[in-house]
C-alpha cells in the first residue's frame, strides 16, 4: 500500500487536523465528534443542512460546508458510517429554529443511525427530515443497501437545496425538494482499478488489466458486471445508456450532467469523458445546461468515473447557479 | 495501460473537445493550434498573458484561463512543449495594445519555442516579454532543463500576475513583479508510482512497493535520491526542508502555500499531508497566510505530492485575494 499517511488508524483525525489548518477562515472542526461545520453561530430561521457518511469519498461531504451548502458534515472511519452521536451533535448545532434536514446515502448503516440521531434530536425538540439519496441505476440491491446506492446525486443535491436553505425556505418543502431532485437525479459509475483502503492495506478486488468493473459502487462493492476494458467513447455508451433509460426523456430536455472522477483518473481523462458524454447527450437530444468535470464523490484513489445526470427545470437551475461558497465549489 | 481515452494520439485533440463542451460558456478553443482562449476579444490596454507546455499536467494551465488568470494556454502533446506557431498565434490574438507576457517552464524545449515565438511575435509588432519559472529545488539541472525545472511555482505565478494584468498594470512592470514571484517561489515533490504516458503504454519508471522518488520531476523525470517509502510526516519533512533550506527566512515571514496533488492522490491524503506541513511551517515560524490543497499541477496518473511555498507580502497577498474565474480557481 503506497499512500501519504502515517498510521491507517489516524488517517480520518489527521486529515481533519489538514482541513482545519487548511480552511479554518470558513470551517470549524470538532476534533471529538469528527464534525466539520461552518463557522459562526446557526442562522435564526435557516433550515440547517446536516449531511455525512464514511471518510474516502472526498470532496464529499466536508468540502461542501459553507455558504449555500451544507451546515454540518458528519465523518465516519474510511468507508464506515459515523455512529448516531455524532449526527446527534451535529444537528443540534446547526439548528437556527427552522428545524434540520438530514441528507443521506443510501447506504444501510448511514441510514440507520441517521434515522437513530433523528429520533434523539426530535426528543430533544429538534424536528428533523430526512431524504435518502438512492440514484445508482447499476444494481437494485447491494451490499451494503436495501435498494439503489446513493452516488452522484448527492453532490448536486447539497448545492440544489443548500441554495434554497439559504433563501429561507422551511424545512417541509425543502424535503419536498429534495425528493424531487433525488427522483430526477440518476447515476453510474465504473472503475479500472480497485481502491484500497489504509486499514485493509491491499486492493478490495482484483480487475485483470484487460478488466473494468461496471456499476462499481463508491466502496468498491461489485457492480453490474465485469467487462472488458473499453474505449472511453464505449465507456461513455456503457454509462450513459442505462442512466437515461432509466428515466423518460423527452427531446429538449434539460440536465445538470457531473462526470465524476473516483479519485485516481486525472482530469485530462475527465475532459476526454466528458467530451464522449457531451456527444451522447447531445445526440438524444438532451440539452446540458450545466456541468461539473473533476473528482466530486471518489472512492480513495481508484480509478475510474461516473456520470450522474439530474433533470433540471427553471427552478432547479436559478438554485444551481446561486451562490455557493465552499472549499470545493464556489461560485457567486 | 487502464486509461479512459480512445487513441492514444487523440488523446489532446479529444480532451479539446471536453474543455469546449464543459466550458464554452467562457473559454473558447482554437482546435487547429491547441490553443485555450478567454472568450471574447482581448481588452485594449490590458497586457495578454500566454502559458503553455506539454499536456498532462492537468488543470494546469487551461483550467486557468479566464478573468484574473490567462488569456491563453497553448497545449503541446503529452509531455512535450507546444510548437511556435501555436505560441504565436495566441501572442497575436490576445495582443490588447499593451503587448504579451509569456509564462514559461524552465524545460530546454519550452523555453526554445517560446522564443522563438517571441521574436516572431515582435517582428509583427507585438512587445513580449518572458518570465522562465524554474522554481524546483530538487536538481540543479535535470533531462530536460540547464538549471532548475519550473513547477508548482507556476500556478501562484499565474494567478498573481493575472491580479495584476487585469488591473492594467504595464507590461515591464509585470515583468517585474513576476521575477519577484519566481524569486521568492521554491518546490519540491514526490512520487509514490510513475505516471503512465498514453503513447507509451507503460509505466515510465519502476518503483518498489517500499520505495519513493524524492525530487520527482512533473515528466517522471528522475529526482535527487530514490528512499524508502516514508510516513506522511516523514515525508512532508523531506520536501519542506530543502523548501525552506532554499531561501532565507525569518520569524513571521508569510508564504501563500499549496500542498499539490500530482493526479492520481485522493484529496483526503493531500489534506492529511497539508496538516504536517502546515505544522513544520508553524514550527519554524513561518505564517501561512493562504494556501491551495487539491491538484493543480500534475503528472498523468502519478501518485504523490509536491509542496510550494511562495513569500508574500501585502502586494501579493492582494493580488492573491483579487477575484479570479477560470474553470480550475475561481472566487470573488
């Protein structure tokens, strides 16, 4: 295992130690709950926006705290969900009076202990809502889901409704939001090399090097099928087709389209894809009305990419292109 | 070879046409000469500023085209410099009146076409000026270069000088400032694995498992010494001392520092290893007053890191805090 860190275990702390040094002008971290919020006080009457999950799919979700995003991010171990008092403080952190959302991926364990961290916080007369994000066509269930995985998604989600938190609006039709954007949003990946992670100190999988695993789930969990190593313009095929029959399109309509890099493709790779994504969209008649090229949501450093794809209306796009101020998506 | 392209000869001209798709909204392509343009004519009076070099260093340096950064990237093959005539005819084309700097890496072939370029360009009327970058501390002279290679450097170079062009500074005293910039910016880096160049098919070096390249160059070039596969704060020493070591520094001086990925490191390791050199600096009493973590000057899929410190005063933290958008660095 060839990695920049010193011992597997410290890997999740030390890194937050690097983010606060890093971002401490807009991030605040607590060390002991691995919680990175925004600095300052929760707003009085903004929804707070709580999400979280396991440590390895950076930016997600720590580089998406800050103005027009997210409130709170809540860090598991490497791949492992963070444990209810964790979400708990979070959420009783960024509530400002206006109730908190939970955003979560589909994944067993985040959603139980959200849900648990929700229950203890309305307790405590915080009301919580929650969206369950599960935009993976690649496989119905997993291994570590009842259902779609979620991926991409999420990414696109926290601006979206981080942009309408913001605006003021309450906590109802902010889940309201959230749903729909989750019905609209759909996702596929595929990877040429395995991750590993620090703690395991090997690959996950084994791939051939004539190999790629299609459908790989962020974790490295197996996906669709193992096929063998395609062209980028037949690797954009492979994604693209199964996202959009997923859903009916009809000619004109409108995406926020992502090509996402899992942590170990350089960005050269990523225009090329997106390029061969672009084309495809284009021939079925699909307008991208906005985009993001580069790593978003990995998986440590395996190679690979995914295509999320979110239909957007008017409204979803005047929320894409508010303001958003955060260490990995700025705009105003 | 597990790359997502097509041909290996199309990876640039294809990678192009990603850059297009994702950014037409704002940079604009000339496909015949490889050329990164902002889009829109050039401002009168406003001094063009021109980088380029070999492809593969990804978002260097198209992704910093655009207010506040570049006017144009001239885009060579992998690993190789672009030619004259793409350097000239984007001398010609973002010639305000106020004549073109060019931004250039210290490696033989690179400087050679630039000047040639240069002089070309002069002899059509336009004033140029140079500013080779050759900020790496790691070799004296290395494969490609009579003196130092020039790294990291370059993109605080191009953002600070940018600040500058567009607030109307003349052309001599950008000159100026950026052999200030070259003068007090210092890099070094490291490798975990070679990077694979597509026309080659393979790795352009072996590395044991237990072993690192020290110094590496951003082509795989060799670097001063090969070690032994070392802990993060281990190796973070290793590069911040011959950093500091390179220049005088007292109690309280200030660096804008940019701890770099080289393409394939997931985020998480190089915010882990900001966190150690973030420490060293502290304990050696230096002030880091603004810093970049994420990759920003690469090597392919190379694993590993470079770290760069540049001295700031007010006038460059200034010029570092004047707005920027370019698809790669972008805030206001």
């Amino acid at each position: 295992m060839k990695k920049l860190i010193n011992e597997p275990a410290d890997v999740v702390s030390q890194a937050l130690i690097g983010i606060e040094a890093a971002h401490g002008d807009r991030l605040r971290i607590d060390h002991e709950h691995k919680v990175i919020y925004r600095n300052g006080p929760p707003r009085a009457g903004k929804v707070g926006l709580v999400s979280g999950g396991g440590t390895g799919h950076e930016p997600l979700h720590g580089g998406y705290v800050g103005v027009g995003m997210l409130d709170a991010a809540c860090c598991g171990e490497v791949f492992t969900s963070p444990v209810p008092d964790q979400m708990l403080a979070a959420t009783a952190a960024v509530d400002g009076g206006a109730g908190v959302l939970h955003i979560v991926k589909n994944y067993t364990g985040d959603v139980m202990n959200f849900e648990m961290a929700a229950e203890l916080a309305a307790d405590n007369g915080t009301e919580v809502r929650s969206i369950v994000v599960d935009d993976d066509v690649a496989v119905q269930d997993s291994l570590y889901t009842a259902g779609r995985r979620g991926v991409g998604t999420t990414v696109l989600l926290e601006k979206l409704v981080g942009a309408a938190a913001e605006s003021g609006r309450p906590l109802d039709q902010l889940l309201e939001l959230a749903t729909r954007i989750n019905s609209v949003g759909r996702s596929m990946g595929l990877a040429l090399t395995s991750c590993t992670v620090p703690a395991a100190g090997r690959p996950t999988f084994e791939l051939g090097d004539d190999e790629m695993e299609l459908g790989i789930g962020i974790h490295g969990e197996p996906g669709r099928s193992r096929v063998p190593l395609a062209s980028a313009a037949e690797a954009a095929q492979l994604l693209v087709d199964p996202v959009l029959g997923d859903l009916p399109y009809g000619t004109g309509d409108a995406v926020i389209a992502m090509v996402n890099g899992m942590g170990g493709t350089p960005l050269l790779e990523l225009y090329l894809m997106y390029g061969e994504v672009h084309r495809l969209l284009q021939q079925a008649g699909i307008h991208v009305a906005r985009c993001l090229v580069g790593n978003y949501i990995t998986s440590l450093d395996m190679a690979g990419c995914s295509v999320t794809l979110v239909k957007a209306d008017e409204e979803l796009l005047a929320l894409w292109d508010a303001p958003v101020d955060t260490p990995a998506l700025r705009w105003s």
